[in-house]
C-alpha cells in the first residue's frame, strides 16, 4: 500500500506539508494514515495524486466514507474517476453520496466571506456564509444532474450531497437552526414576541426570509428545497469536521431532508441530527439518531 503521506512531493497545500512534516500534529498525521488504511480500496484511481493540492476536499471524501463503513452501509469500492464520490449499495436500491468543500470565496470578491476581527465585535456575516453553501448545493446538484443524464444515475436512486462547511470563516457561529437549512428553507433572524403589560412571552421563532441578496444587489432563492427542480437531490449531509478535529467527534454531521424529495433517504439511519421539514405545520423538526 502507498503512503498517503510521501517525502518526495514538492508542489503541495501548505496544510499537506504542515500536517505531514511537522511533529506537533503528529496525532492528526496518524490519524489520515489510518484513515487511509481503511479506505485505500475505496478511493478513486487518482486519489493520491489529488490530495496534497486538494488537502481538506479529499479529506473529507476518505473521513465520510470511513464513517459509513463504520457504520457497516454496504459501501461499494470504485474502478473510475467518474461519478460520486461514495456508492452505498443497498440490496434495493443505491445511495449516491458526492461530498464538496466550499471555501470563503476569492479575495477582493463583494460576496467573499470576510476574515476574522479578532479586536473588535462584529456582526457575523450570516447571508454571505449562507450564499456560500447555496453555491455548494446548486454546484453539486448540477453534477448530479449531469451523472443523472449520463445513465450513472438511476430513476429510483437516492442523491444526496455532502458539504463540509469548516472551510467558510464564520460557519461555526450558528444558531438553533443551522446555516445549511438556513440555505434551502426560508428561514431568517430568530424573533421572540413580548407582552409588555404582563411581561411574558407572547410567540417565538424565525423570520420568513426566502432570498438573499449579493453584494450587487440580485438576490438568490434560499427555497431550493421548496423547488420541484431540485427534487431529485434526497438529502444534504453537512458537517464541519476537519483533520484536526474529526479525531474527537462523535455526531459530527447533519442531515437535512429534502420534503419534495423523489427518492427518501429516510430509511438510512446516517449518524448525527436529522432534519426535517414538515410542510404542514410550516416547522423544521430535529432528531439524534445514534447507535
């Protein structure tokens, strides 16, 4: 077996050579190596030639895919490049999972997620995160579109897509609701209703907001999943686990459902908090699903 960590790659992520030559992450070097161990007869061909200048998206390709083999899904290993990354492979139908890494955006872009201020309090910039991730969604509901058209994809298989959020600056500052369902319902801003004569709580929740708006002024749909277009997309899987702090997660995903969706991902009881809309009652309902 090839080391996926090797001396003689000179073109790399600083993140590579950082975790790679220096001693004080040696723990978090172990741990992509036995990451590695399990999920070298599951990678694509040109796995290892991608990860040192595509650190943190191979990463999280190789960490989704160990925790569903631990989680005993009927993970499929893969002889192409093509198609998603993850085939679970059900006696009755299949479960394409394709994983993506967004980032902040390019620098000097209006709509780029902003640096940390570190001196001073600051609003956290919550829409342009959320535009970050619409862009994830819609980037990889393209691709699945486009597997879906090729004949890779089946009529009765489950889409899910599976962003890591941890490259964003700002995604860890969310709220009750996550910033990923922020991103395919109209959720906005909490708000808390007061009676000031009996001083009591009258109502509470959050503001219908079901667009945002970029830096030019055009706004963008956050109803994706109130969209019949995308109700080939099953589910969404997010998490904002990275090398350094995936050894220490126990739940470390959320899965938001798609209401509209063609093809359930209910009945696969992926780890973590689950999320579903209920049309109905206009309400997002979340529960932990564990061993």
């Amino acid at each position: 077996m090839e080391k996926i960590f090797q001396n003689h790659i000179s073109q790399a992520d600083d993140i590579y050579y950082l975790v790679r030559d220096d001693n004080r992450f040696s723990v978090q070097k172990t741990f992509i190596e036995n990451l590695w161990k399990v999920y070298q007869p599951y990678a694509d061909p040109d796995f290892l030639g991608h990860f040192p200048n595509e650190f943190h998206q191979r990463f999280w390709e190789m960490f989704l895919t160990c925790k569903c083999l631990e989680m005993d899904l009927p993970v499929s290993t893969k002889n192409t490049a093509e198609g998603p990354d993850i085939l679970i492979n059900f006696s009755d139908k299949k479960v394409w999972i394709d994983a993506i890494v967004p980032t902040s955006g390019e620098p000097g872009n209006q709509n780029t997620v902003p640096e940390y201020t570190w001196n001073k309090a600051v609003t956290v910039p919550e829409e342009k995160v959320i535009l970050r991730l619409i862009n994830a969604v819609t980037t990889k509901s393209q691709k699945f579109s486009t597997y879906i058209n090729k004949g890779i994809i089946g009529d009765n298989d489950v889409c899910v897509i599976a962003i890591n959020g941890g490259q964003i600056r700002h995604s860890y500052f969310e709220d009750e609701v996550p910033y990923i369902a922020k991103a395919v319902f109209p959720f906005g801003n909490p708000y808390i209703t007061i009676d000031t004569e009996f001083m009591s709580k009258v109502d509470e929740g959050y503001k219908h907001q079901p667009s945002v708006k970029k830096a030019s002024g055009s706004s963008v749909s956050k109803e994706i999943f109130f969209n019949p277009n995308f109700s080939f997309i099953s589910a969404i899987i997010y998490s904002v686990i990275d090398f350094y702090s995936g050894i220490h997660s126990i739940y470390p995903f959320r899965v938001i459902h798609n209401p509209l969706a063609k093809n359930s991902f209910e009945s696969i009881k992926f780890l973590g908090y689950h999320y579903t809309y209920n049309l109905k009652t206009n309400q997002l309902n979340r529960r932990k699903i564990v061993e």
